[in-house]
C-alpha cells in the first residue's frame, strides 16, 4: 500500500514540474493589468460566469438582478423621504408651538411695528431667529393669513417678512427660477412686495400662469406704473381666479393708498366683454364716489354683460337714487336683466315700488321673470305681501302652482337660516 502511495506522489510531481515549471516559485507574484486589459479582464470574467448557459437564463438572471438592485435602491430612497419628512415635521412643530401665537399677535395688531419692536415680541435675538429655514416662517405666516382673510390689509407683514428672512427666500428663489409659480403665488397671497426687477424675467413669461401670477405681483410691486400690464391681461381669456386675485390686490392698493385705476374708463377700454362688467363691478367696492354716480350711464351698455354689472353695483350700494334710472330702462332691457332689475329693487328696498313690481308681473310674458316679480313683491315688506296675497287670490291654476312653489322656496330657505 505504501509503495502504491509513493508511486502516485511521484508521478503527480512529475506533473506538475512538466507543466508548471515556475508556479512554486510565482504563486505569490501580483498580477498587473493596464488600459483596456482590466476592461477584458471583467469581459471575460462575466463570459466565464455565463458560459454553459442559454441567452433566455441568461436573461432573467440579468433582470431579476437588475430588479433587486432597484428594489433595494428605491427602499432607500422612501426610507430617507419619509425620515426627512418626520424630521421636517418635527421642526415645523417645534417652531409652530413658540412662534404662532407671536405672529397672530404681530400681524393683527392696527398699529405699524419697527424692526426692533417685531424683534422684542418675537423674544429671539435676529441672528437666532435666522438660524431656522424661513421656508418654515412663509408656511406660518400663510396659516395665519387664511385665519386673518376677512382682514384686506396686515400693517406689519411686510416687516415681520423681512425679518424672518422670508422676503430674501422669495427673491433667491426668484433670481434662480426655482418653485417660481408657487414664489410669486405666496407672495400676492401674503402681499409681500419684492424689488420690481426680480419680475422682469416673468412679466412676459411663455407659460400663462405664471406670467399671470408675475403681472399680479408687478401691480403690488411697481410704484410708478403699476397697471402697465393690466389692460393686455384683460383681454385674455378670464379664469375665475384672475378676478378674484384682482379684488384682493385692490382691496390692499386702497388701504395702502396707493393709486387706483379708473374702472369706468378701463372697461371701456377693455375688449373682452367679461373683463369689462368685472372692471363695472369693482365700483360698487373700490370705486370712487364719482364712479358710483356715473356707473348708472351703463344701464343701456351696448355690452349685457356691462349692464348687469352696473345694476349689480347700484344693488350691492343700495343707491335709491338710481331706482328711476332702472325702472326707465326696465321695457328696454331683455328678459334676464329685467329680472336684475327686479332683484336690485328688492335688495335697495325703498318701499316706494311695489306697483312696479306688480306691473311688470302682469306685463311679462316670460314664466321665470314672472316667477322672479312675485318673489320680489312677496320679499318687499308688508305692502308687497299684501299685493302678493291678492294677487294669489286673483289667480287661475297656473299662477296658483307657481305661488305655491314660491311660498315653499321661502319656506326652506326660511328653514336653512335656523
């Protein structure tokens, strides 16, 4: 046995002297590569690695190694979005629970606050006070704002932004394009204003909302041409926000006492025929005295848009001056602002026309303008209820359906009020 033993040592060490003369002697040696040899070294390692297989196992190796990777690097990606959000939920907690109530208390105060004095109520030195995201003090100072809508101007918000670092957030955001739509939408919303370069690459935006957004700010912002841009966006297609935002930021020009426009002489200006009866409509808030006396000269507007702002107006002001200008106008008009006309007499509620609203009852021909004169006359006092009620006992069956819908659409609405 031991013999058989030698034999096959000997004869393994013959093979190996013959074939790998020097391999006792480079075993340790390192192995060098340079240039595109490492490249085909990594190819031919993943030859080997694959070789035997067929190209369709080879396939859904690839993927389904391709797919874990992915797997794994999106769990990541959640994983650090999701502690990021926690993190960011915490701060704006922590910052919400000392600073709300001290911006509440800035913010609704009538009197105009210094820097000093915004500084001391906010019992933080200014350099602590820069220490946190101002991105955390425009999330709070919007929070406030939505409770404080009813209020048109906020005194000390342009203050208490440039101390907080706000207003420097917004033009930095600004001068390099980031988040820009919801920038400037914060700004009308919080009526920030911002040196008025910092809208000159936006005015003429190609994208609409944000050129809108831009010419919005530019009103807040310029102080010698305020409107430059109005009468052009005016004459684009109007989107409920547009006229919303408008009132809004004339509410502000008024009470900082910066210059209006004329609204009158703009909507006549104004081709786009929505435009023009929001510009008439604007009187009836911050138009001028001699405005409100002059929108009455729109009650025969060429454009029946323009005539129902005007009446809208003289109702929202009550003007019982105007009452005979409607009434001589009343059989010019067609059946929809008659029916406006009946509305602003009920809603100035002089006492002095229940006869009319009875006789243009009895004149209509159209159902729903008769339907509106007996809600009118049964809404106008005592006289109209009492010509209401002879009127239901003069009627044919007809009327008699109509004035009980009538009597059950006041009813509900009677009941929707407790």
């Amino acid at each position: 046995m031991s013999e058989v033993y030698t034999y096959l040592h000997t004869l393994t060490d013959a093979l190996v002297s013959s074939v790998l003369p020097y391999a006792a002697d480079s075993v340790f040696e390192p192995v060098e590569f340079s240039g595109l040899e490492i490249i085909k070294y990594y190819y031919y390692l993943v030859e080997r690695f694959y070789s035997g297989y067929s190209w369709q196992m080879v396939t859904s190796y690839n993927l389904t190694l391709v797919s874990c990777i992915m797997l794994i690097f999106l769990f990541m990606m959640f994983w650090y979005k999701v502690m990021k959000q926690r993190r960011s939920k915490a701060v704006e907690a922590k910052l919400e629970d000392y600073y709300l109530d001290k911006f509440r208390m800035i913010l609704g105060s009538a009197e105009e606050l210094d820097r000093n004095q915004i500084v001391d109520m906010l019992e933080r030195t200014e350099r602590q006070i820069l220490r946190n995201n101002p991105y955390y003090y425009s999330k709070m100072l919007e929070k406030v704002r939505m409770e404080m809508y009813e209020i048109v101007y906020l005194p000390n918000m342009q203050m208490l932004a440039t101390v907080l670092g706000v207003i420097r957030l917004f033009e930095q955001q600004l001068l390099h394009k980031k988040d820009v739509f919801k920038t400037l939408q914060k700004m009308v919303m919080l009526q920030i204003t911002v040196n008025e370069g910092r809208l000159a690459s936006f005015v003429n935006h190609s994208n609409p909302e944000i050129r809108m957004m831009a010419r919005m700010n530019y009103i807040t912002c310029s102080v010698n041409e305020p409107y430059r841009y109005l009468l052009e966006d005016l004459d684009e297609p109007q989107s409920l926000f547009r006229p919303m935002l408008l009132n809004y930021i004339f509410g502000w020009m008024m009470f900082r006492e910066r210059r209006m426009p004329n609204f009158l002489n703009l909507s006549e200006r104004v081709k786009n025929e929505e435009s023009a009866a929001y510009l008439v409509s604007e009187v009836a808030y911050w138009g001028t005295d001699n405005e409100k006396l002059d929108v009455k000269k729109y009650f025969l507007s060429d454009r029946p848009l323009v005539r129902s702002a005007a009446i809208q107006v003289v109702a929202t002001l009550r003007d019982i001056s105007a009452e005979d200008e409607m009434i001589a106008t009343y059989f010019h008009q067609p059946e929809r602002i008659r029916r406006e006309i009946l509305r602003a007499l009920t809603s100035i509620m002089s006492g002095k026309r229940t006869e009319f609203i009875k006789k243009a009852y009895e004149a209509s021909s159209s159902r729903e303008t008769r339907a509106t004169a007996l809600l009118c006359l049964y809404n106008y006092g005592n006289e109209g209820r009492r010509l209401f009620e002879i009127v239901r006992s003069e009627a044919d069956s007809d009327t008699r359906t109509l004035i009980d819908q009538i009597d059950s659409q006041v009813l509900l609405s009677q009941l929707q009020r407790l």
